[in-house]
C-alpha cells in the first residue's frame, strides 16, 4: 500500500482501540486472513457516478481504506448539492466500527448513516441457519459540541466478538448464539459454525439485518446472503446529508445539543449520570490522545508479534 493508503488503515485501528472499540480494532490483524496480509486485486474504481452518488469497486483493498474513501466522497458530494450517497462493494474484510465513518461526516455538519453487511453469521427469524452478515448501522448527528453518534451490530454480538473469546479461551454469554444444529452454545468455536442470534432474538432484530443485508449488498452491487451469490465480499452503503435541505444547519445544532441536555438531565433512580450514544468512546479516545499510549490486548498482541510490556 501507498504510505498515504496505510496511513488512512492504521488510523481507523488506532481509532478504535483508542475509543474501546475492540472488537473492531486491531483483532482484524489476526486470524486467517489478517487485514496487513491483504493482497488486492486491483485499484480501486469508480463503476458508476453522478453528481449526487458514487458506486466504488474496491477492487479487494481493506475495507476500512475504501470506507474512508467512500466518506471523503460522500462528504464532497453532500456539500457541494446537499446530499451524497455512496455504495463500495467487493471490499476485503469489514469495514470496522460504522462509527468513525459517520462521526467524519457529522464533524463536517452533515449528518452520516453508514451501514454494511459481512459474511453470513445470523440466524434469520425462525430459521437455525445463519443467513445474513452481522450488519452494523451508524448513525453521526453534528451537534454544538461532539458530534451526536450511535453504532450497533444487529447481531447479539459481533463476529469478532466470536473472535476474541476464542483467543482467549472464554465462554460467550448464554442465549445469543446456536451451534450447526440449532441448540444454543457459549463456544464461540460452535457458534462460528452455527449462527449468532439477532440482537433482540426475535423478529425486529431479524428484520433489521435483513433491511440491512438489502441495502449494503443487492443495491449496491455486492454479495448477499451466503455470498455464493457472486463472490465472496462485503458492501458498504454511505449516506451524507446536509440538514440545509430541510432546516438552518445551525438551528439544527442548537436543537439536537438542546435535545442532549434535555435528555442527560432527566432521573434516574439511583441518582447515577445518563450517558448518550457514543459520549464514553469520545472520552476514551480523548484521554489516549492527552497521554499518547492505548492499551491493547496481551492475546491479540502476542498474536501480531507485539512483546508484553513488563
């Protein structure tokens, strides 16, 4: 990769591990298809355009590299017309946390959706067989302070998740995952041969993953499903809004920071603080910057050939 291409990768893993995204984060340098071992097949493309939209054949680079890509594009496009809207298929590997690419676009005061599907791992509603991808959606909302951002798996838990209990030799919890045959498992080695279960175990969790699976995968060009649809690969959709097109941006702000605080200062019944949608990963990744050192797991460590501090 160029200098400037690595340096888009390293970024997002710093980011993560620094906002204690951690099963988004530099375990996707492990396992049998590490993410530095990627060798792409070709550069990545542009296959459709126009002043609102891009398609991005990512040619099999990283994900989290046409990720960034598809978000500066997005960005420009929503800026100069108000509205930009992009799909990146055949990616190698996930694209990471949503989350960092949805905060970029809210700290450029628009509002960011991004979302994509992954290898199938989730059961469908009703069916023991795993069916659709993890699917996590993000959402980035620019406020007068940190950008407002949400992210969440419509899975139980994440397919790295699954990853790094194996690594360390632990149990998952009870009740999100089912081994081949449908009997649920706390193995995470079974539950990779079996399925996660929807976030809710039920039918909206299910519903959500498919909605997902149709949007980061059939409109944009990509696999679906059991990806033997096409090929084995991920998609990426990546929406950029301007709020201008429906109210005064700064109003905007001022009402979704005044939203913010309406919601911080309601009870609680023990009297403890409310915490919004990504407030403790800014703090996290805050307090990394001020000390210039990021913990990381001793396991995934040794397995990228980094030595334990003592």
């Amino acid at each position: 990769m160029s200098p400037e291409h690595a340096t888009a990768v390293a970024d997002y893993f710093v980011w993560a591990e620094a906002s204690g995204n951690k099963t988004q984060g530099i375990i996707k340098m492990t396992g049998p298809e590490p993410v530095q071992g990627v060798m792409p097949k070709y550069d990545m493309k542009i296959e459709r355009d126009t002043k609102l939209s891009q398609l991005i054949d990512a040619g099999a680079n990283p994900a989290p590299l046409a990720a960034r890509i598809g978000t500066d594009v997005a960005i420009e496009k929503a800026k100069a017309h108000g509205f930009g809207l992009v799909g990146i298929r055949n990616t190698f590997s996930s694209n990471g946390a949503q989350a960092f690419y949805a905060q970029k676009i809210a700290e450029n005061d628009l509002i960011g959706i991004v979302c994509s599907r992954s290898p199938a791992a989730v059961s469908g509603f009703g069916s023991i067989d795993s069916l659709f991808g993890t699917n996590p959606i993000g959402f980035g909302f620019p406020t007068n302070n940190d950008p407002l951002v949400f992210d969440a798996a419509t899975s139980a838990m994440t397919f790295y998740g699954l990853v790094l209990a194996k690594a360390r030799g632990e149990d998952i919890p009870e009740g999100i995952a089912i081994d081949h045959d449908g009997n649920f498992t706390t193995d995470p080695a079974e539950a990779m041969e079996g399925a996660i279960l929807p976030f809710d175990k039920g039918y909206k969790g299910a519903g959500f993953g498919m909605m997902i699976e149709v949007l980061a995968g059939p409109l944009v060009a990509s696999a679906w499903i059991d990806n033997k649809t096409f090929k084995e690969e991920w998609g990426t959709l990546i929406m950029a809004i301007d709020p201008n097109l429906l109210v005064d941006a700064t109003v905007f702000k001022t009402n979704v920071t005044a939203m913010i605080d309406k919601i911080k200062a309601s009870r609680t019944k023990d009297g403890g603080k409310i915490r919004i949608p990504g407030e403790r990963a800014n703090e996290l990744y805050k307090n990394v910057l001020a000390s210039g050192e990021v913990e990381i797991d001793d396991v995934i460590a040794e397995q990228i050939g980094i030595a334990k501090v003592q």
